[in-house]
C-alpha cells in the first residue's frame, strides 16, 4: 500500500485544502496517510517552508501548492 504525506504548517489554507483533497480521495482510493507540520527552527522548515504544501507519495516528491482529486487518483494509479 502506497504512502501519502503532507508536509503542511500551522495556518496554512493551502494545506488545509490539501489535506481536505487527501482525505476525500482516500475514499475512493486506499493508501497510508501521515501528515507533517514543520515548525520554524526545525531542519524540515528550512527546506520546505516557501513551498509548502508539498505531498510526498512513498516519500518522493509528487506535488507542491496545489493537488486535484485526479492528479492524485492517476499518481496513485501509476
């Protein structure tokens, strides 16, 4: 079974919206879902925090800003 992880901060609405996305695909779909929050200071805020949310699918990169329930439902697919 595949891995789904946001990387997401606090008062984020793109990750909110992300995550709302994640949730409602994993309806249709099953995968592991695990979500992130970096907090400044920590290694993972520097390297992500101007990019976030970033989705990670079995720990590699798969999608930044902005994820569709199709986008999604076709990387899983693959």
């Amino acid at each position: 079974m595949k891995t789904v992880t946001l990387i997401s901060k606090e008062h984020c609405h793109l990750c909110d919206v992300a995550k709302d996305v994640l949730l409602k695909t994993r309806k249709k779909i099953s995968f592991d879902f695990k979500e992130i929050k970096i907090l400044p200071g920590s290694q993972e805020f520097e390297g992500y925090h101007e990019r976030i949310p970033v989705i990670l699918i079995d720990e590699e990169f798969a999608f930044q800003y902005k994820v569709s329930e199709k986008q999604l439902l076709d990387r899983l697919a693959d």
